[in-house]
C-alpha cells in the first residue's frame, strides 16, 4: 500500500456495484454529484470544486487502495486539443489527468487556469531585471 493511503477510507461510491446508486457526494465540497455528466461516459471529479478522489489505478477500474482525495492542480491540453484537469493525490502524491466534463464550472476552471498567473513561482517586483 503507498503510503499516506488508507485503504479503509474509501467512499462507497468508488466501488464497482455503485453506479446503481446514481452519485457520489464530492470529498471536497461534499455536494452531492451525479454520475450522469455531459461530454464524458466516466465521471471522476467534482464539477464544482473540481476534486476527485485517488480510486483508480489504471482508468476506470477501481483498483487503487489510496482512496485519498486528489488536488486540482492544473490544466493541460493534449495533443488531440482535448483539456485534462491534472490532479495530485493528496495521500501518494501521485499525478492523474481527467478529462474536463461539459458541466465544469467555467469559473473554477477559469480559477485554475489563472492560478500560475495570479501566483507566478517568482517575484513580480523582480521581473524588470530579467528583461534585456
């Protein structure tokens, strides 16, 4: 098991039996979400907070004994032009990439892809020294 996981903590919407139950409350904002999700046939994170939860170890099965919450830490754009949410484990650190659902938050989104804006890993006030 990685550590910082508990395998007893997992949310019984993870397991395999509960797309019967039709959602799962967010581990983050604790809304309650529905699996039913434009533009997407797996949902895998929250549409308002955007968090997900460490449950797979390869895409869709499952199978991951974390079960820890996962970060949104970024947004990407793959080769295809599809947007991916990238999320870190916040129990193994480990990275996933989740396809961005049409039922988003557009602000939250927005949010995120602003952050390294709103955020650069430098002082600002330094800028004008870098410049030639």
């Amino acid at each position: 098991m990685r550590a910082g996981c508990d395998k007893d903590s997992q949310l019984k919407h993870h397991d395999k039996h509960a797309h019967k139950q039709g959602g799962f409350q967010c581990i983050h904002c604790k809304g309650y979400i529905s699996y039913q999700a434009y533009g997407t046939n797996q949902r895998n994170h929250c549409p308002h907070c955007l968090w997900s939860r460490h449950v797979d170890d390869k895409v869709g099965d499952r199978r991951s004994p974390c079960a820890q919450p996962m970060e949104p830490i970024s947004i990407a754009g793959r080769s295809d032009g599809e947007w991916v949410l990238v999320h870190r484990c916040t129990g193994c650190s480990q990275l996933r990439t989740n396809r961005i659902a049409g039922d988003d938050d557009e602000l939250a989104l927005l949010a995120l892809a602003l952050r390294p804006i709103s955020s650069p890993a430098f002082p600002l006030e330094l800028l004008p020294r870098f410049r030639m």
